[in-house]
C-alpha cells in the first residue's frame, strides 16, 4: 500500500483583546523590552491553553532568547515552532501585528466539482482536455487577496489485474479576469507544496485515502468586478482500474490586508496551525493591567501595590503624578474607571469644561493638577492609604487590600462602583456635586449626639434575629496559580460562643470581587462574620441643621441617649467656655445624683487638631470640627475641668456627652444623611473599633468585652410598695372575683416576672412591663405572690438577662362570702294619702346591683329600738340595681336591706330606715265596730287561734302519721314546717243598705318568726 502523502492543512488567526487602555504587560517578562521577539517568548509563560501555560516556568528567558533554543523547547507545554505570536500593549501610536496576518476576511462555500469526461473512444493513458469550468466573482473593491481551497474527498488508484494500490496525478488551472476584460491564467500563486508547473497550471500528485484540500492564495491587483475561474484539465484513462479522482473547489476566502493597530487596545496575536492544534485552545492571559494615574507621592512596589512616605514629612497635596502607572489599588483603579471617557464614566462625571480640554490635549487629562471637579481625590488618597498598608498572613506581608479584575461585560453604572467599592469595604456618596468614597477603617469622631440636638421623637433602633447569623462563611475567590475559582472556609472557632451554642452551624456563601489573594478572602470572611453579630443594629433619628451639613455617609459619631442609659450625662455647652474650663448646661447633682464619678471622659465638639488623627476636609485638606474625646477630666457644679488642655474652647451650644467607667457612649458609622424639610434624618449603624484587630488576626476568634453604653444593663433593684387586693368585677352577667397585684417601678426594670400559687399548689408566672396585674376568678383560699424586676443587657449575646432578689406577698381571698355593705342612706316622699316612693343610694356592692335584691321592709313603731326581725315586708324584693320603691304610706318606719347574688345579707347593724308620722284622720261617723279578739270565732283556713301565741296563727303542715318520737315534740301545733299562707274571715258582717263611700283601717300587731332573722 503506498503512503498516504497528502495531508490538509489549515491556519487559524486570533487576535484577543486583552484589555482597553494601555496595560503593564506579562509579568514574566518584566525585565525585557516590550515589542521584542524575546519579550513575545517570554509572555507565553504568562499564556495558557486550556488552562496549561504554554512555557512552562522552569524555561529561563533572556534578551537573546529564541523559540528554538533546546532550554525554551524542553519547557514548551505546546509545539509552538511554527506558531507565530506577538502581543501589543495598548498605546496610542503601537504598530499592527505584522506576523499574524490579515484578520479581517470572508468565506464563500464553492462545493462544486470540476468535472473532466473522457469520451469512450480514447485511448488508455493520460488524457488531457478543458473540462467544465466553475466560475466565481468578487464585487467588494476592498478586497485585496482572495484564497481559494481545492481539494478530493480520496485520491486512490487500485489496478484492476492485480488489486495494486497506486497514487493517482490530476492537473488544473485557475484563471483570472478584471472588470470584464477576459480571463487571463494566473502566473503566480502559493501553495503550501511547490505544485505550480506554469502558466497557470497546478497539479495534484500521490495517494490520499481520506480528504484532502490544497489554498492558493491570489493577489488582486485589477478593477472589480473580479472573476476566477477554476478548470480541470487532465485525467487518468484506465477503464480497468478503480480510481477515486473526484476534484472539487470547496471554497475561497475574500481577505481586506488592512494594517489596523487597535490603538489604546492591549492586543495578543497567534497564528496557529492545524497540525500542531486539531482544535483551537481555550485562552487566557496573566497580565499586568492598566495604567492608572495615581499621587504624586505614591510608588509602586514590585506586586502593584502602593507605598507612600511619612505624611508628616510628604503629605498629599492634591495633585497627580503625569505618567500612569500599573497599581493593584483599588481606590485608584475605580477612580480611573471614574474618570476615563473610553471605558469608564468619564463622560458622566466630568464637566463640560473638563472634557473639552481633555479633546484639545489630544484626549488627554493627565496634568499634575488635572484633578476632576466631581471627585473628592482626597478621600480617595486616604483610602488608597489605608488599602496598601502591608499586614501579615500566613508569614507573609501582603496589602490589606488588592484589587486584580477583568471587566468583560456592560454594566449598570452605580451597581459597578459599589462592587468596586466592595474590594476595599467603601461607600461611595454623592456630596457637594461630587463622588467621595468613605471607607470602614479607623477613623476619627466627626460628631456626637444626644437628647439636645435631636428632635422629640429621640433616637429608634432595629436589628437584625440572632438565629439568621452566620457562624460560618465560604467566600469565593480567583486564585491565579489554579487559574480557577477558589474557596476559603472561614469558620467561628469559640465553640461556647452563644449563637453556636443555641443556633448551631449556620454557613451563608459570599464573594470576593476583584481577590486573587487567600488571605485577603479570608479576612474578607472575618470581616463579614464580625459585623454579622457585633454591628448589627442600626439607629434613625433627626437632627438640626449645625449637625446635619457637617456629618457625612462614612463618619464615625458617638450618641449619648438617655433613654437607653437610664441617665442623662449630656447636653450643651454654654457660653464663658476655655480650654481648660467648660460650662456646661446642667449640674453634676442633675446627671449624677448625689456622687458623680472621681473622673470621667468628656465628649466635646472643637476644632481638629494636626497629625494623623485629625478630621480634615476632604476637598480642601483644611481642619474641620471633630469629637475630641478627654480622659480624666472632673466636674464641680456646672464646670468641667478637662484631663488636658482642648484644641480650642468649645463654642457655646455646641453638644457634649460624658462617658465614665460604669456608663460609656455608643459608637455609630453615618449611613445616609437626608435633608428633611426643617431637620436632618441620618441614619447609623454600629461601630466596633477593636473589630480591626479581630478582622485581621488568623484566627476567627472574636473575644472583645462590650461597651458598657447603659445602667439600664445593670441588675434592677427588687420592687417596692407591694399592695394585694381583693375585689368584685363583672364578665357578662356574672359576677366573679379577682386578684389585684400592684407595685412601684424598679429602676433598670425592663419587665417583671409575678409569680402566684393558691394553696400549696404550683407557682404559675406571667411576665408584664406595667407595674400592675391581676388574677382573674380567684378562688376563696390563700394565694402567695412573688415579684422579680427583669432588666436586658444590651449584649444579649453576652449578658442575657439580669434579675432582682423577688419581693413576696400574700393574701387570704374570701371572694362572694363576705356580707355586702348596707345602703347608705334611705328618703320617702309621699305621692298621695295612700301611697309614697322610697329612694335610697345605688348599693356599692357589684354582686348586690348584678344577681342580688333590695328587701323594704315596714315596722308600725314610731319609737323605741327599730329592730329588722320585727318588721314586715310590705312588698316584694326589688332588683339590686334599683334605687326606688313605690310602698304603701303607713305610720312608722321604713327600712331596707341589700342582699347579694349568693343569698348573704348586709349585717343588721346599720340597716338604713326612715320614720313616717301620718296626721290623725278626720272624724268620721263610727257606723260598727266588731271586736273579735281573742276569741277569733270567725273562719280559719290554714290557720288557727293560737293561746300559745295570743293570736291568729299559721298551721303546721305536719301528720300526725308522720311522727316517729312523741317524746321529742315539744309542742303538737308546730309539727313540720310552717304553711305560707292563711286567713281568716270575721264572724260579723255589716250591711248598710246602700252604697257608700267607706274607709277601712287595719290596725295589725304582728309578731313574726323569720328564719331570715337568724
């Protein structure tokens, strides 16, 4: 079999984009001058296909370096020989990439066959003749080459007698004509094999039992339109072979030779060819990134990141250094987002002005004092600063934080500056017509606040639920030695540490923007786990206008508020104010009772002082007012002696707040600060300083003590003035009893917790913030009470709750058995000679007005002792809510009795009555007079003449049959019970033969046996 001697070839040409703006270059070839083949060489150190570098690291580069040089192929990953590749960094005069070729062309499918027919009439041999010619034309006048693919499916020969394998041979030519002027053949043409015989005549030689394709490439230099024209002009005539000859014109490719540079586009090339890469590799590129502007008192160090000199001795004036140069640092890599017009938002921030000069210097800004008027480079300055500072991780010094990014896609504005902001923990802030950046680093107080200078409503605070903190956290992150995304586990390792204990291990995952360092994520993780448990409260409250134009998203304040710290020890200060002697607008009895603290640190607004510490404008530079916090200082009166001489004297009105040992001001950072109609709403959150040192520690261990902001944390004092109580209340309609437990308030009492039990049984707790409750429906029994004062310590993770020593009582219940109170009073007024109204207060007892009666009862004495058992109900009992009663108008006294729901009577003694004397009647004609006692001989029914009693009297409805001991009745006529009701009718009647007008008087003497009496 012969070999198969023809192969196709392709080239493939990439240029990637590798940033906009002039870039820094490969790190691997730092060192080598940029452009040369040796820089070229050097960068593919830096160049990975499918993720593997394409020279490996072990390969040592020099300026005199060659891809050929046995060092540089014994660490090539990739058979890079007869690859070409260049690389451009961005500038705006860099040349094209002359060793890649032409990038900008166009493929048109052919897929034709160029036939050739033998008649059947010609010898056996070769057999020349023009077959069917297949034509193609080209209208775009930029055109300058075009490509043309030719090509078999198999190039086979098999000898019919003997089963031979031989190679075949095929000629063609290729024709060109221009704007119509006949085709002409093409005298020059290249190929990838020396197959040109002339005149435009090209040939195909050997044995290929698979495709294979040849590319001739065609200068035009003619008028358009262009026509190519492609025939095949011999063929192998042997009927008695198998031959496979098939020509066919796949394709040609329009190529523009256009030499663009891609100005102010980082660029790298490669040429690669199919032998080498069956498939073209997966890209990417390790560079140094864009040339930012940076200080004029900045230098870069070898890793990109900045170091600037003592401020003391060179501090920052304002001004940018002329040349750019590469950095890692986040503050100045957003401000050159900031303010590039190509990339950035240039056009956006800077003004008119500003960039008009930018197009008049050739789109240039790069000025020492070309400084954008929207931006604050001051605090840009600071936090670049506070960004570069080298701390130590893992034995190493790195920066505290980098920022090394590709941004590849359209993104909205605002949302890309705080993901740029997020690199280095910044909050950009729109402010005096300008972008300021402030950043969660130590910091001076810019402002202190307290009950003076904010309105009525006071300060509001919110927080976050214990449960939904994190104690673990996965942040994601680019490592560049992988190549790929990373992740750095950081975990909470205080295992007694209280949201372990009780909620256990809750992981939330988060993401690095812009980190390639471990270290830098893992503080990332510190950092986001600590304010996830120590700053998470956020405090709202307004302000006036002094305070609300000089604090700033980003400042640090303190609050004194006296509501949460159970005391005031703050106010303003008042004029006749030194240095060294502050008037203050209360008294120390006013704020610390009868003993203020030995010492204390005072809170006072002045101006900044010099140095590191000093609050500064961040435009100007010039000092601004600042909390100037002075331990040791003392008080007598209203007059404070600071523990050192102030910057200045405070102004009189300015706030002041006091912090000492038991009680300290809480420490807040600016959110937002909104201008109100007539006040200034900020909005805070809390601030932990020692949380710089937890962040930046190895180790996830955050043990701090508390502030001690609040008395309120302190452990109440017992309640005082405990009062039981028993009384009446109404549900519906009954009437049930109940249990009132009152006391006086503690002092740092939050709630209480009341305890009860009746009896020897269990106590039962209810938990309330008044200083009052109550058992309902108690019972008749003895029940024992028991109160504890509850105070919150502000930490709850820490503190919890703190409780008083329980004050304790008791109370015996009697509930509905006691008697009810006697009415108060009693009147009658007369309506007419027969009858009149009783009236008396409302009974005072609520199971007398619900469920209980009024008894009216008459005695016919005008004198003498008054007794209830003696009188006679003269109507029925009326309804214990009643306060009057029509009765019948006799002589004597009337009395009433209250009586409750349950049957229990008001005592006897002071049983309310009044006294009626009638006139003596008009004389009037006696017509009879019946006398019938004793002997009472009229008709009983129910009743009898008793001797015993003296007078008419109710039967016993006892049998005689019923009696079981005669010896123990003691009188027969009394047997059993009494009967309600008798009568008797007189024996006499009288008839006066007409009809007259006549007044019957009763005059009874009663004697009664009521067993209510008893």
């Amino acid at each position: 079999m012969p070999k198969d001697t023809h192969e196709s070839k392709q080239v493939v040409r990439i240029i990637d984009l590798l940033s906009e703006g002039e870039i820094e270059g490969f790190p691997s070839a730092s060192g080598l001058t940029v452009g040369t083949d040796a820089y070229h060489l050097a960068s593919l150190q830096d160049t990975f296909f499918n993720n593997t570098p394409v020279l490996g690291s072990g390969a040592t580069v020099t300026s005199s370096s060659t891809k050929n040089d046995p060092d540089i192929v014994e660490n090539l990953n990739f058979d890079m020989r007869i690859a070409r590749f260049e690389s451009r960094m961005g500038t705006q005069d860099q040349s094209f990439l002359e060793n890649i070729g032409d990038a900008n062309q166009a493929t048109t499918i052919v897929n034709t066959e160029l036939e050739l027919t033998v008649p059947d009439d010609a010898p056996e041999g070769d057999y020349k003749a023009d077959g069917q010619s297949v034509t193609r034309q080209i209208t775009d006048s930029d055109v300058t080459s075009v490509r043309l693919t030719i090509g078999s499916p198999a190039l086979t020969r098999q000898k019919g007698s003997t089963g031979t394998l031989k190679e075949i041979f095929v000629e063609y030519k290729i024709e060109i004509q221009y704007n119509g002027t006949g085709f002409n053949v093409v005298n020059f043409g290249d190929t990838e094999d020396n197959v040109y015989k002339g005149d435009g005549v090209f040939f195909i030689r050997g044995y290929s039992p698979d495709l294979y394709q040849r590319r001739h490439l065609i200068p035009l230099s003619g008028d358009f339109p262009v026509d190519i024209r492609v025939t095949r002009i011999y063929r192998l005539n042997r009927p008695d072979d198998i031959i496979n000859d098939t020509l066919i014109w796949y394709d040609f490719t329009q190529k523009i030779s256009e030499k663009t540079r891609f100005p102010n586009s980082a660029l790298f090339g490669l040429k690669l060819d199919s032998d080498q890469f069956p498939s073209i590799p997966k890209r990417s590129y390790k560079i140094r990134g864009v040339k930012v502007r940076l200080p004029h008192n900045a230098t870069v160090r070898s890793d990109g990141s900045i170091e600037y000199p003592d401020p003391s001795i060179t501090p920052f004036n304002g001004t940018l250094k002329t040349t750019r140069e590469w950095t890692t640092c986040p503050a100045f890599i957003l401000y050159d987002l900031l303010t590039n017009t190509r990339y950035g938002f240039g056009s956006q921030i800077l003004t008119p002005e500003e960039l008009r000069r930018k197009r008049d210097l050739s789109d240039l800004f790069d000025n020492a004092s070309d400084i954008p008027e929207n931006l604050d480079i001051y605090s840009f300055q600071k936090a670049s600063a506070y960004c570069n500072e080298l701390i130590q991780y893992d034995g190493v010094e790195e920066p505290r934080f980098t920022c090394n990014v590709v941004l590849q896609t359209q993104q909205e504005a605002f949302k890309l500056i705080e993901e740029m902001c997020s690199v280095f923990r910044a909050m950009p802030f729109w402010e005096a017509g300008g972008i300021s950046v402030s950043q969660d680093a130590p910091d001076v107080f810019a402002y202190t606040f307290n009950q003076s200078n904010v309105t009525e409503a006071g300060f509001s605070y919110s927080g976050s639920s214990l449960k939904n903190r994190p104690t673990c956290v996965s942040v994601k992150y680019f490592d560049n030695n992988k190549r790929d995304f990373a992740h750095e586990l950081v975990e909470l390792n205080q295992t007694n540490f209280k949201p372990v204990r009780k909620y256990g291990y809750n992981k939330q995952s988060i993401t690095a923007f812009a980190c390639t360092s471990r270290g830098q994520a893992r503080r990332l993780g510190h950092w986001f786990l600590y304010t996830s448990h120590f700053e998470t409260e956020v405090c709202n409250f307004e302000t006036d206008i002094a305070a609300g134009i000089t604090v700033r998203p980003g400042d640090l304040i303190k609050i004194g508020d006296p509501v949460r710290a159970g005391k005031t020890v703050s106010g303003r200060v008042i004029a006749g104010s030194t240095t060294t002697s502050v008037k203050l607008d209360r008294s120390d009895v006013q704020m610390f009772g009868a003993q203020a603290p030995s010492s204390f640190t005072l809170n006072v607004i002045t101006e900044g002082r010099d140095g590191d510490d000093a609050k500064t404008n961040s435009r100007s530079g010039a000092q601004v007012y600042e909390v100037e916090a002075v331990a040791g200082s003392t008080i007598v009166g209203n007059t404070v002696t600071p523990g050192e001489t102030l910057n200045t004297a405070p102004v009189a009105g300015t706030p002041f707040s006091i912090g000492y040992a038991d009680l300290n001001l809480s420490l807040w950072r600016v959110l937002s600060v909104v201008e109100n109609e007539s006040t200034y709403e900020i909005s805070a959150i809390a601030h932990e300083g020692e949380k710089y040192t937890a962040i930046e520690s190895e180790e996830a261990s955050f043990r701090f003590a508390p502030r001690d902001i609040t008395q309120l944390a302190e452990k109440p004092d017992p309640v005082t003035n405990l009062v039981l109580e028993e009384e009446l209340y109404e549900e519906g309609d009954k009437v049930l009893q109940r249990v009132r437990i009152s006391w006086q308030r503690s002092a740092r009492a939050q709630q209480y917790e009341v305890g009860y039990r009746f009896d020897d049984g269990n106590y039962k707790y209810l938990y309330v913030t008044t200083t009052s409750t109550e058992i309902p429906n108690s019972e008749v029994g003895t029940y024992h009470i028991s109160i504890t004062a509850i105070g919150y310590g502000l930490d709850v993770e820490q503190t919890g709750k703190r409780r008083s020593s329980s004050t304790n009582g008791k109370i015996t219940t009697v509930g509905k058995s006691s008697p009810p109170s006697n009415i108060a009073s009693l009147n009658i007024t007369p309506i007419d000679q027969h009858t009149a109204e009783l009236h008396w207060p409302e009974a005072t007892d609520l199971d007398v007005k619900i469920g209980g009666t009024i008894e009216i009862r008459h005695n016919p004495r005008t004198t003498g002792d008054i007794k209830w058992a003696q009188s006679e109900k003269i109507v029925p009992a009326v309804n214990g809510s009643t306060t009057r009663k029509i009765v019948p108008l006799l002589d004597g006294h009337y009395l009433v009795r209250a009586k409750d729901s349950v049957g229990n009577y008001a005592p006897l003694t002071g049983i309310p009555k009044v006294l009626i004397e009638l006139p003596e009647p008009q004389d009037l004609e006696v017509v009879q007079t019946y006398t019938e006692s004793p002997n009472f001989t009229g008709t009983f029914s129910q009743a009898f003449n008793s001797v015993t009693e003296g007078g008419i009297t109710l039967e016993a409805d006892g049998k005689i049959d019923d009696i079981t001991d005669f010896d123990s009745v003691t009188n027969i006529d009394f047997f059993g019970d009494v009967v309600s009701v008798g009568s008797y009718i007189f024996a006499n009647t009288l008839d006066l033969g007409a009809k007259y007008d006549v007044e019957l008087l009763a005059n009874l003497k009663i004697n009664t046996i009521n067993p209510d009496d008893f």
